[in-house]
C-alpha cells in the first residue's frame, strides 16, 4: 500500500499542469474501461493517463472531451479536435489517418482459473468452452480462428468472469489489460492473469493525415522521455496492478 501511494505520488507529480503551456483538444471513446472513459464528470483512464504525461513533456496542455466512438473521426475533420484516442492503427485507417508512435500495445489473452496453465495458443481452446464479452474483436476473431471452440458470447466481462471462476467456461477471451484489472479487482487469486497475447492490437493517437506534423513530432519525444525514464511504466502499474 505505501510503495503504491508513494508511485501515485510520484506520478501526479509527472503530470502537473506545465505554465503557458499551449492547449490541444482531444476527442477520446467515451466508454472504453479501463482505457478511456468518463467518471463523475472527469476524463479518466490508462490511455488518457499516458498521453496527457506525454503531451505535457512536449509542452502541451490537453482539454479532453468525450465522444462515441462513431463519431472520432468527425471530430478531426471538422476540426473539433486535434487528435483521437485510443484509435487502433490500422491498414483502412492510414489511408486518412496518420499516427503518433504507439501509446499502448493491447489485445485478446486467454484467462483460465488460477490453478490452470495459460494455453500456448488459440488452436488449444478447440473443444473448450470459451466465453467473451460481445464487445470488440475477440468474439469474430475466435470464431474465425478457432472454430471447434465453443464459443460463448456474454453481456460483459462481470459475466465472463464469473462464468470461467465457477467452472462453466473453461477459458475466457478478454482485452489484455481490461481483463487483468477486472479479475484481480473481483477474484483476486483465482484468475491466472496471462503474460501474453493472442491478437495485438496497437493503440495511437490518430491525426488528419497530412497535418500537424508539428504535434506529431513533439508529442513522439515526450512519448519517448517517459517510456526512458520509468514514467510510463509506474503509469501502467498505477492501473493494472501488477
């Protein structure tokens, strides 16, 4: 507890609001725990975390502002904000988008009970029941990928979880660092949490493509201080709890 508050500590301090700074808005997915959300009114969340440090290393001072996440791109275009996140990269998007380097790596993990070996693979769930929120790419990715799975689509991770710890799924697909924190939150103990994922997915900044070079530069170097010095590291830490 007290090596925890003193990393908070610590990093509240990282993140102080820097004098004259210039100020950028940005749009971010209105509901995307623990990445990006919206809690008694305030902009919260690992991703939100990582950015607003990074952008203030680079002289930034960010206004966040939530949006559903069909509405991000607009948002750019119309000139409502500089920059989107989280925003997974992607091939169709480039094709408007460019991008900062990457904020976060994330993805599908396979979670089984506590006394059980993280599978190797997707291949060893054919045959297994395996649950997943219907929410995200893991539910179309499993059933192409693996299809003897039997695969159960839930409500949400509450319902996943709860479904692997009383032995009614034997493995359940959920978002790398989503699903860590949920389970040490609800069934500490029970959960082997997996050190590895199955399908990656890099989370950036999104910008018009073709425009604010500028921005894309120096927020790239704050990102790189605070990777170098540790920052982003007890930021991650802060939320994940491992």
């Amino acid at each position: 507890m007290i090596k925890r508050f003193a990393a908070l500590i610590l990093l509240s301090l990282t993140t102080m609001p820097i004098a004259n700074a210039e100020t950028i808005r940005v749009a971010h997915n209105r509901l995307l725990p623990p990445f990006a959300e919206v809690k008694d009114g305030k902009t919260v969340g690992l991703v939100i975390d990582i950015f607003r440090t990074a952008a203030e290393r680079a002289g930034y001072q960010v206004e966040f502002f939530p949006v559903p996440i069909e509405q991000m791109e607009a948002t750019l275009k119309d000139g409502r904000a500089v920059a989107t996140i989280p925003t997974a990269v992607t091939p169709e998007r480039r094709q408007t988008m460019d991008f900062t380097d990457t904020l976060l790596m994330t993805g599908g993990a396979i979670y089984v009970r506590a006394d059980e070996p993280t599978p190797d693979g997707v291949e060893m769930l054919a045959g297994k029941v395996v649950v997943t929120p219907r929410t995200g790419p893991l539910a179309a990715y499993l059933q192409k990928t693996v299809p003897a799975a039997k695969l159960e689509v839930t409500e949400d991770y509450d319902t996943s979880l709860e479904r692997l710890v009383s032995g009614k799924a034997d493995a359940a697909a959920l978002n790398f660092q989503a699903g860590a924190m949920i389970a040490n939150k609800m069934y500490p103990g029970k959960v082997h949490v997996p050190n590895k994922m199955f399908l990656i997915l890099p989370f950036s900044a999104a910008v018009l493509k073709g425009q604010n070079a500028e921005f894309l530069t120096r927020f790239n170097k704050g990102l790189a201080e605070i990777r170098a010095d540790g920052t982003f590291e007890r930021i991650e830490k802060s939320w994940i709890g491992q």
